[in-house]
C-alpha cells in the first residue's frame, strides 16, 4: 500500500486520527498526507473538530434512554421474529387476537359477575318458596314466616279458674305437648285434666315458613268467661 488515493485517505480519515488502521494503513495514508496538501488540510481540520469535542466532555446520557433503547430493541426482535416464517406469523396473530379480546372483555367482566350473582339469589329466593314436597297450605303464603293459628276449641265447661298454656304445635296442626306455665290453680290435676281433654279436640292451622308447614308455638291464656290465643 505504498500509494492511496485521495478518496481512500478520507473514508479511513476518522480511523487515522483515532489511531485504529493497521500499522501498513497507517504509513501509506500518513504518506499521502505528506504530499498530499487538500489531504493534510482535511485531516487538520478533522483534528481539531475532534479536539473539540473532546474538549466537551463526555455527557450522561438521561435516565429514560436506556430503557427507551431496550424497548425499542426488544420490538424489533419481536418484529423480526414475526416475519421469521409462517408459523411465527401465525402465532403472532392468534396472540395479538388473544389480547385484543381480553382488553375488550375485562370492563364488563365485574358488571357481567355482579348481575349473575344479582339473578342466582333471585332465582334462588324464588325457588325456596315454592314446597318440593308434601302437602301445602290452601291459601298462597304471602309472608316469609307465619305463626300457628288458633282454628277452634269445643264447648268444654272449664273450671273457673285463670290457666296459661304453652303448646307445641306440629306441622300438620297437631298439638304435640303442652305445658302449664301459670295460673292460680295450675297444680291441680282437675284442672290439668280439663286442659288435657280441651286440647285433645283443638285445632290449630300450623305455622308457615316460606310456604311450608313447621312446628310452632302457641300460648293459650284460659280466664273466667274467655279465651285469649297467642302466637
């Protein structure tokens, strides 16, 4: 390489000045220079351009460049690999369709939840109140839970004395036991008779609870000359 050309010297300028041609490189461009003097100028001109850049400084680039340039290198490794062949292609498009639904879906996700969970308690509410099994009452219930009624009593002649009796009520109506929970006479076994032979013959519509028949309670409070029923 004892003789380049000018157009070679200016390509390997920036190399020659930095000191990074090969030593053979080196010597023939540094002996164009000597001769050549539209060469030597550009190369002193390119010295000092590079003096005073070096003069600046070396700056810190800001703190968002190097994740902007991972990004930007991150999706063009992707779109290279999507171009890759068919498959990669293929691939691509069923995810980017994949993502595009779930974006699309997920604002109704939680109001889609809400009214499901809205329709299961209806139904459900609904359904409780209508008897599997059984029989029901004549009458269509119209309140979630009603107390046993009192039906009718016969004319027996009671003792004239206050009694107060708690029943148990079962749920075809049936007085199931009985209990004497006050009253002047409500030790004496006369008295706990009559009671007895009034409640043998009693009826009584049984509570309710959502349309079916249950066990209830019922207070009866015998006083001279009436009859008072609780539920």
């Amino acid at each position: 390489m004892n003789d380049v050309s000018c157009g070679f010297v200016l390509d390997q300028m920036a190399a020659y000045i930095d000191g990074a041609l090969e030593p053979t490189e080196s010597l023939a461009v540094r002996r164009h220079v000597e001769a050549c003097t539209v060469c030597s100028a550009r190369i002193e001109e390119q010295r000092r351009v590079a003096l005073a850049v070096r003069s600046l400084g070396r700056k810190t680039a800001p703190p968002g460049v190097t994740t902007v340039l991972q990004v930007i290198a991150s999706q063009e490794r992707t779109r290279q690999k999507r171009f890759r062949n068919a498959k990669a292609f293929v691939n691509w498009m069923a995810g980017e369709a994949s993502l595009r639904l779930n974006n699309l879906m997920r604002p109704f996700a939680i109001p889609v939840a809400g009214g499901v969970a809205m329709a299961t308690l209806v139904f459900s509410m609904i359904v409780s109140s209508y008897p599997l099994g059984g029989s029901t009452l004549d009458d269509v219930p119209t309140q979630i839970y009603t107390e046993a009624v009192f039906k009718g009593i016969v004319p027996f002649d009671f003792a004239r004395h206050d009694v107060i009796v708690d029943l148990i009520i079962d749920s075809q109506g049936r007085v199931l036991d009985y209990r004497i929970a006050g009253g002047s006479m409500a030790t004496d076994p006369s008295v706990r008779r009559s009671v007895e032979n009034i409640l043998l013959f009693t009826e009584f519509k049984p509570a309710t609870s959502f349309g079916q028949r249950i066990a209830g309670r019922v207070r009866i409070s015998f006083q001279t000359g009436r009859i008072e029923v609780r539920g």
